[in-house]
C-alpha cells in the first residue's frame, strides 16, 4: 500500500491531490493539443519565398480530352493546335506522361508530325497541360505550320522554377520549398520546367524553360523551387513563352 | 545509381539482421535471459530492434554467453553527456531558429527587365 | 519487474495514460484537418498534420523528465513515458510514410531511390535539404522506440540502455533542423508551435540542470577514507538522504524502524533516482517504476532477481560516516543501529 503522496504505478492506490494533479494535467494536454491542432491548420498553402500568388483551384473539373495538332518536341513535347473561338493564336498545350514523367512519345515520331492525343487535361491561368497516358503516335493529317518564333529581346527576371503539372494544378501546393524535392523528381522524369514569374513578362507569368540551344535543359534540382533570377532570351512560339536561359547565370537570392 | 546501391545495401543490412532476430529469439534468447523462460508473447516485439541493431546484439550476445559480468551501475558518464547534449542544443536551436526566420523574411523580387536584344 | 517478461505489462495507470495521449493526438489531428484553411491537398494536409504533431509530442515527451524533477507530483507522468515515445515514433513514422507516398511516389524511380537523389542542395543557404535531417531524426526515434521493450534493459545493461535513448536529444536538435529548412520556410502559424516549444524547452532543461548542479558533492576525507554524510537526525523514517560524491556515484542512506542502510541511489531498472524513493512493505521503492529492494542486501524481494550495490556505514557520535566504495549488488550489511 503506498502512502498517499507517491505514487507507484502498479498501484491503484494514489492519494486524491495527486489525482487531481493528473486530471489537471490530463486536461491540459487535451486543451493544448485541440487548440495547437486548430492552430496550425489554419497556414494558407505556401506561397514560396517571393510570395507569389497561390495557385487558384483548378477552375474546372478535370476531363479526359482528346486533341489534334502538330507537336514540338524540343525543348519539350508540347502540343500546338488550331487557333480557336478562346485562344485566337496557335495555342500551346505542355505534355506530361502519368505521375513524375513526361509523355511517353514513339520514337519513330518527327518533330512537327501531326498527332492526336487523348489525356487529362490541367489548367492554371495562361498555361495548359495535358497529362498523356498512351504512346503518342502519329497521324497522316496534313501538318498545320510551326509557330513562327518570335524574339522578345533578352531580359533579367526573378521567379521559380517549378515542374509544369503541380504547377498546373496536379498538386497543392505546386510550390514552395516543401514541394522542392517533389517538384525536382517531376523535372527528373522529364515533366517541363515552367517559370513562375515574381512580375508579368508581356502579360505572361509562366514561362516554359529551355537550354540558351531552344533543348531541353540538363539537371535542375540545384535551382528548383527557391527565389532565382535567369537571365536569358525570351521567344513566343504561339501562345507560349519560352525563356532559354543559360543556367550558370543563375543567381539564387 | 549511388542512391540504388545504398538501398541495395540497407536491404542487406536488413536481411542479415532478420535472420539473426530470428536465430536470436528461437535459440539464444533463453540462455541469455531468465526472465524469457517460458515467455514467447513478447518475443516478436524485439524482432525490429534485433533487425536493426545486429551488430550490438552480436556482442551483447557474445559477451552475455561469455558469462561476462557486467560492470557497477554507474550513470556519471550519462549525466554528463545529458548536460553537454543540452548544452548544444542551446546554441543549435536558438541558431536554427534565427537562421529559418532570416531566410524566410519576404524577398523583394526584382522586376522583370529587359536587358538587350536577341544576339 | 516481471519475473517472466510480457508484452507490455498493463497495469490501470497505463491504460489511463494511453488513453489520454490517444485521445489528444485525435483532437489535434481532427482540430488540424477539419478547420484546415487554404487550398490544400489531402495528402499534403496529412503530412503537415502528423509532422507537426509528431513535433508537439517529441517537445512535450522530453518535458517530463525536467518537470519531474522540479516537481514530484510530474512523477506519474515519467512512469509511462516509454509509451509516449513509442506512439511518438509512430506519429513520426506516419508522417514519413505520407511523405513517401505523395511526395516521392509516382515517379520512374522507387520511393527510397527517389528520396535519396530528387533533393541534393542548392549550394546556398536556402534550399539546404531539410529531409535528410528527418530521415536521421526518424532512424533514431525508430532505434529507441523498438528498444523500448524491458528486455533490452537487461541485455543491454542500464547503463548502454541509457546512452542509447539519450539519442533523442540528438534527434530533437535534428527535427529542429528539419522543421527549420523545411516547413518554417513555408508555414507561419507552425513557426509559433516549433519557436515556442524548442526555446520553453531549452530553458525547462537549462534550469533544472543549474538547479541539479547547485547540489552540494562530498569528497572523502583522508586519511580513513570515509564520507561524512550527514547526521543522524537528518534522515526522516522511511525515507532517504542522496550522498553525492565528487568522483563516484551517489549513495542513498534509508531509515527504516530507526534503523540505517546505504544502498547505490541507482535503480538496478532505469537506473531512477531510488534516495527519492520511500521505504514502503519494508522494502526500498524507486519512485519511477516502483522497483523495490530490500534494505539490508539490495535484493529485489523473491521472485524478483534485481540486485543493487550496497555500502557500510558507521556511526561517530551523531555523524553518519559512509565507506564511499560500493560492495558487489546484493551484498548483506547490517544495518546500522543507532544505541
């Protein structure tokens, strides 16, 4: 029988001041824990370290659709198709295969051929991205011109580099420091860079990335989702600004 | 390739250390441990920490059925080692706290200039 | 304690205890989730709500010990702490898995491959890779968590057992580090919860290791070699006083029916502060897990086969005199009779 002050865990017997000590105790952490839980559930989505606008929700429910039009490989698979009553000029649509990689393209398939595609298709603000789960192949249609590249001039700008599909509403949040490693396993697997802009460049916030040859570019883990600032020459291909900067300029603030 | 490899080996690792769990708590556990005797219940529970700490458990083991006794309780080295971890952590935290809010204060993010023509 | 080892020996207050922590990690995560504002995925909203949680309870664990010893009545709260730190781990572990399965899923790599090669550094301060700080603090939890069972204090001695589980500090200042280049990076009301609990932490252990420090130490004098402990009147029955030496291990000297025993102030279990214990069915409890030994060999009554070291002690008129070199656990010495 222990005395009434000491507590021995094998016995039930402990004094009542020391459990009313517990019961407070008990109480306590129960209050802690619901008000730090209530806390910290309200942190809006992150916003990255310049404060960009948080991605809005996806502004539809997301459709299987199926498009036409002529494709560019470099600097990534990116479908263009015929201006429309919405997009008056050649509109683009980025590629991306299921999950972490980009679209699974047919080896045999020219850069420019015309093809049809049938996939999810993810929208934020000026960029569309359609998320591919078959092989694309080709079609005998008669091929629709290139977008004619069209040079805005060099320019300095500050923003993150993001992978194109959370970006475009795959994930939320799509940015931010968390969201690093994930967004460079996207840009590992070949998911398109894209830009997101601190100011607007000629009305656009998004840019797709290109090495200063218009390719691909090499490993972007090192520059992925932190506040940069490229450098570069910035084209418009259609509807879609492509930024090919040259990444040992890169300077991370 | 590297990031396989080191997957790779931690498997291994694991794999030798299940198999040596499960020589342990089937063989040796009864010659090491009165107090198993007749105890099997909790024999799994020590499954994971046999896995993953089969080094110590192979010389713990050895030593034990060596006979070896073990030293006088003594808990001075531990208290220092408590007051130096907590010392540390008095610098580290105050230090990783102060470097999180300096990088995260607000960065003004230049605006968007055009610097020249295309070459 | 037990004479046969179980898988966890289940007494009223345990159960009391888990309930409680159960009940709170349920209330955090259900407050987090359900009043969660802001455009978030499920899965993100999972992983930000168990990783927060596992850092309240990690606070909140390594609490206890410093409140324990600044206040008795925190002692309860010790008793069960294993199991705290087992359910912390697997909070923990939660969160890990759900960063597994959203962050590093989908992609051509496996998971683990794709943990260890998606984020290798910036080569600047921001963008330091903050995961493999979680990954060392999560082995650690793991290592202690699976250690935690009985069975591992005696294989592993009190002593090692202990070294081992102090890895937990190691494993504070790791989560630190992780939360500090990841999610502080991103989340301001988090920065509070992580600010608030690491500094009161800091200060909570600070304090009482400067209040355990100002105890006063004893040498022993020469030439006989023995310590002068305290006088006889100082000991209350059925408790001790904590006789502690400047180059040895403390020494607890009981009273017990007027009569004096020196056994090691360390438990044979956890090596618990026994001199804070009391003399309870004639034998010495530890106030931690309630071990108990007999006062005049140290031996844990049969069929328990815990032993202790005990000392000789004399007596100079008033002055109790202790020989500060301990005796093999469970030597006999008569207790000391005051005439």
């Amino acid at each position: 029988m222990s005395p009434p002050d000491f507590f021995i865990g094998w016995d039930r017997n402990s004094g009542r001041a020391q459990f009313r000590f517990l019961a407070l105790v008990a109480a306590g952490f129960l209050a802690l824990l619901a008000g730090i839980g209530l806390l910290d559930g309200q942190d809006a989505a992150p916003r990255g370290l310049f404060h960009l606008a948080p991605p809005p929700p996806p502004d539809a429910p997301i459709d299987a659709v199926t498009l036409r039009g002529r494709v560019a490989l470099h600097p990534y698979p990116t479908l263009f198709v015929q201006p429309d009553a919405t997009h008056p000029s050649l509109h683009s649509v980025l590629l991306s295969g299921d999950g972490k990689r980009g679209p699974s393209i047919d080896p045999a398939l020219a850069d420019g051929a015309m093809v049809s595609v049938t996939g999810l298709k993810l929208r934020r603000g000026t960029i569309d991205m359609l998320v591919v789960g078959e092989e694309v192949h080709p079609l005998p249609d008669p091929p629709i011109a290139a977008p004619a590249p069209v040079s805005l001039g060099r320019w300095r700008v500050a923003g993150e580099i993001c992978d194109g599909k959370c970006q475009t509403g795959a994930m939320q949040p799509g940015q931010g420091l968390s969201h690093r490693a994930c967004a460079s396993l996207c840009l590992i697997g070949g998911v398109p860079p894209v830009f997101v802009t601190a100011s607007p460049v000629a009305g656009a916030s998004f840019l797709l990335l290109a090495g200063p040859d218009g390719r691909a570019l090499a490993d972007l883990r090192r520059l992925a989702a932190l506040p940069v600032v490229l450098e570069g020459e910035i084209e418009r291909r259609g509807d879609l600004l492509v930024f090919k900067v040259d990444l040992t300029q890169a300077r991370v603030l | 390739m590297t990031a396989h490899l080191l997957v790779l080996a931690v498997e291994a690792y694991l794999g030798v250390g299940l198999v040596l769990a499960l020589v342990f708590v089937f063989a040796l556990i009864d010659r090491i441990d009165p107090q198993a005797h007749g105890a099997h219940a909790f024999r799994p529970l020590l499954l994971p920490g046999l896995t993953l700490l089969w080094p110590l458990v192979l010389v713990r083991t050895l030593a034990k059925l060596r006979g070896m006794t073990d030293p006088l309780a003594s808990q001075r080295a531990n208290l220092a080692a408590h007051r130096m971890a907590w010392l540390g952590l008095a610098v580290l935290i105050p230090v990783a706290l102060v470097l999180a809010w300096s990088l995260k204060a607000p960065t003004e993010a230049p605006q968007s200039i055009r610097i020249g023509d295309a070459p | 304690m037990s004479v046969k080892y179980v898988p966890v020996s289940w007494t009223t207050s345990k159960k009391l205890y888990d309930a409680g922590l159960i009940a709170g990690i349920a209330l955090y995560l259900l407050a987090f989730s359900h009043f969660a504002i802001g455009a978030v995925d499920d899965q993100a909203l999972r992983i930000r709500a168990l990783g927060s949680c596992a850092f309240l309870l990690l606070s909140l664990v390594l609490a206890i010990g410093p409140l324990a010893r600044l206040d008795r009545r925190f002692l309860p709260l010790l008793y069960n702490r294993r199991h705290f730190g087992v359910i912390t781990c697997t909070i923990a572990a939660g969160h890990a898995l759900a960063v597994l399965g959203w962050y590093f899923a989908f992609s051509p790599l496996g998971p683990y491959d794709a943990m260890l090669v998606a984020d290798i550094g910036s080569g600047h301060l921001r963008g330091v890779p903050f995961i493999p700080f979680g990954i060392a603090a999560l082995l650690i939890l793991l290592v202690l968590a699976v250690t935690s069972h009985d069975f591992w204090l005696s294989f592993l001695t009190p002593k090692l057992w202990k070294a081992l589980h102090l890895g937990v500090y190691a494993a504070y200042g790791l989560v630190v580090l992780h939360v500090a280049f990841g999610a502080l990076q991103a989340q301001r009301a988090f920065e509070i919860e992580v600010t608030v609990c690491a500094l009161g932490l800091v200060a909570l252990h600070l304090w009482t290791g400067f209040r355990e420090g100002r105890k006063p130490r004893m040498a022993a004098a020469a030439p006989s070699g023995l310590v002068h402990a305290c006088k006889l009147g100082d000991i209350a029955e059925g408790r001790a006083i904590v006789v502690r030496l400047t180059d040895a291990d403390p020494v607890a000297i009981f009273r017990h029916e007027g009569r004096l025993s020196a056994v090691s102030h360390l438990c044979a279990h956890q090596n618990g502060p026994l001199g804070e214990g009391r003399v309870i069915d004639g034998c010495i409890t530890c106030p931690w897990h309630g071990f108990q030994y007999r006062l005049e060999d140290g031996r844990a009554p049969p069929p328990f086969t815990e032993r202790i070291a005990t000392y000789r002690l004399h007596l100079t008129g008033d002055d109790v005199m202790l020989d500060p070199s301990p005796n093999p656990p469970g030597t006999y010495v008569q207790p000391l009779e005051p005439a």
